[in-house]
DNA sequence: CAAGATACGTCAATATGGCTGACATAATTT
DNA sequence: AAATTATGTCAGCCATATTGACGTATCTTG
C-alpha cells in the first residue's frame, strides 16, 4: 500500500485549494466558481457542453454558478458561429484578474515546492501526475492537456 | 504563471478520488467517512481533537460521519487511559477491510502512475509533495507524515 | 418540409457535508 | 471550589452537488 504518497495527496491538496479558498472568500465566491472561470479563461470560447464534461457536474449545478459569474460580469457569452444554439464562453478583463490572482498564489506554492528539484525532477512530477488520470475518455480539454507539443490552451503568459 | 501543473493537480486529484468515490457509494458513504475511517485506521488511537485538527472541520460535521461510522461498526471507541475524557478511536476488522479495499485502488493508480518512473524519480514526487503542504503549523498528523525517519503511523503493510 | 435530435436554460425537490451558536456533561487542572 | 478541557448534541443555515421534468431555439435528417 502507497500510504505514504496517499496521504501527501491529500494534504497536499487541501492546502494548494486553500490558497485559493481564502481569497475568494472576499469575492463570494466558492471552489465552484473558482473551477468555471479558469477553465473558461484557460479555454476560451468553451462551450457549456464541454464545461460538463471537465468539471463533471451537472447541468443544473453548473446553472447557478455560470449564471452568477455572468451577472457579476466576470464572464461574457457569445452566440456560436457555426451553431448559433451554442453559447462560447469568455473571462472578461475583470474575470481574467481574478483568475490570475487566484493563480499567482497557487503559482507560488509551486515554484516553492519545486525549489530545490532540477528541471529533470520537474518534469517527473508533471509525467507523474499525467499518468495519475485517467485517460479511457478524454474529453476536449483533458486532451489538450495531455497531448504532447503545442499548446494549443490559451497562451502562456 | 504554472498553469499546467495546476491543471494536472485538479484532473489527477479528481480521478485519485474518484476511484474510492465509487466504491463507497455501494457502502452509502461520501468521502467524509473515508477520510474519518483512513486517518483512524493509519493512526490508531487518534482522540477525537486530532482528527478534527487534521481534518480542518467543526466537531459538528465530524459528529455526523463518525456516529455512523461507530453506530455500523466501522470504528470503535475507548476510553483514554490517562484522560478519562477523552474518546481514542480504533478501526475495527470491518473497517480496516474497507480501508484497504479503497486503499487499494489508489495505490494501483499510483503504483501504474510510477510504472515508468525510477526509485529517485519517486523520491521526487515525494519530496514536491510534501513541500506543497503548509509546514508553519502541523499538527500530530502531520507532523509525523512530515518526519523523515522510522514511521509512527501504523506498520506499513 | 416535418420530425427528431441537440444545446441550453430552468423549475422543483432532495442529499451531503460543510458552517455557527448555544448548551450539557464529565473529568482534569488550578 | 472554580475554571478549563474533551466531547457530544440540538437547531438551523449555506454551498454545492444530485435527479427528473419540461421549454425553447436551432440544427440535422428522412
């Protein structure tokens, strides 16, 4: 048994989200619209059918949420090109800071925990947590995520 | 900004989760039972306070989980030798089964995630790790976990 | 074109797992 | 004897998830 690596996970885990926790707190926001706008910013022009399949929650929970973070302006819809049925997802500039707020500080615990690991090691800890999810079904930002080459995620900054 | 290793955090944790999250629907349990039943198990003996130091929840939300847990003799609780007062909690046969069972479906993610990676690269992951958790004010729990040296926690299977 | 499928939104009810505040009891400490 | 500590419990609240049903606009297909 992994006990040992089981249990770093979870403490693991439950800090890196509480960074994240805390400051959005201030904003009355929880976890779950923590999750929707970074993969909104991170994926922009996502559709609400692919925001289901990643967050893996349904439609109806999800409602609350995105409705919220429309009103409060920090995401704007806009009517699909293609399909019009669709509507694509987008962080305003107002969504976007938070996003980067939120992502700074997780950013630090990060480069903090990869303090002392050489680039090598870097790139183990990325191979290991790739190989930790599963891969039966990807859906379209899972498989962004795991093909190798370009990104073709919003561009690193 | 460290977007990919955030990203790879969210989907490996979901699906680590997710094994046990199956599993214990079958019991009527949620993840609140598994972790009460996981720390108890891993550290025999644990009084309530600790778990709820670890856990970072109320006495009331731990109440809920643990009277089911002691109500279907998953767990079983002694009076503290010392302190009369306090409650020491102990796994019993039955739980210690169902913590192996989910146990075990983590550690074979994690054992297929380590397939191709050397002994020092698992040292790695271990060493980011620990350093993603908060190190200022561990309690027991962690302060054993955190601990290099011979393990305090129950004999390693 | 009509029928059906799809993308999305929404209403209603329910469950889980957190929370706060208040209060009770037994045991230990001062 | 009084205060503190460890635990339990009652009552209610909130966030986030669930299922099922239904509505509407739009696209696709026979």
């Amino acid at each position: 048994m992994r006990w040992d690596i089981i249990e770093l996970l979870f403490f693991a885990y439950r800090d890196f989200v509480g960074d994240a926790d805390h400051e959005l707190e201030a904003f009355g926001f929880g976890r779950a619209h923590h999750r929707v706008l970074h993969f909104v910013h991170r994926y922009p022009g996502l559709k609400v059918a692919d925001l289901l399949d990643v967050l893996r929650i349904t439609k109806q929970s999800l409602g609350r949420v995105l409705k919220q973070l429309l009103d409060e302006g920090y995401i704007v819809q806009k009517t699909g090109n293609n399909d019009r049925r669709q509507r694509l997802l987008f962080a305003t500039a107002k969504g976007e800071a938070l996003v980067a707020k939120l992502a700074g500080l997780q950013t630090d615990r990060i480069n903090r925990a990869l303090g002392d690991i050489s680039p090598e090691g870097t790139d183990t800890v990325r191979q290991f947590l790739r190989a930790m999810i599963d891969h039966d079904d990807p859906d379209k930002v899972l498989e962004t995520i795991l093909k190798p080459g370009p990104a073709t995620a919003k561009e690193q900054a």
